[in-house]
C-alpha cells in the first residue's frame, strides 16, 4: 500500500487518536519521513478460540 494509504490505516490504532493534535501531527510527520513510497503490509490474523470445560 502506499505511505499515505498506511498512514491512514496506522492513524486508527487508538494510541493516535488520544494524543494532542500537534503531537499527532509530528508522530505522523516523523513516519511519513521514513516510510518508503510503497510499504508491504501482513494483515495476517491469528484467531484463539477458547472453550469451557465442564466437570
């Protein structure tokens, strides 16, 4: 995906969301900076199912 597409999907995580706006801007600024222009993602999940064992 492209550095801003990523930039996009990142800004959801909840630790972004809360910071102050200013701060929010330069974190974001700091990744823009560094991320190449098309970043792999592995959007893999890993699912646990947990059961009740009854006794």
């Amino acid at each position: 995906m492209s550095a801003g597409d990523h930039l996009g999907h990142v800004s959801t995580v909840s630790a972004y969301p809360v910071l102050p706006a200013a701060e929010r801007a330069e974190v974001f600024r700091r990744m823009a900076r560094v991320l190449p222009e098309v970043a792999e993602m592995d959007a893999g999940r890993t699912v646990h199912l947990a059961r009740r064992c009854e006794e």
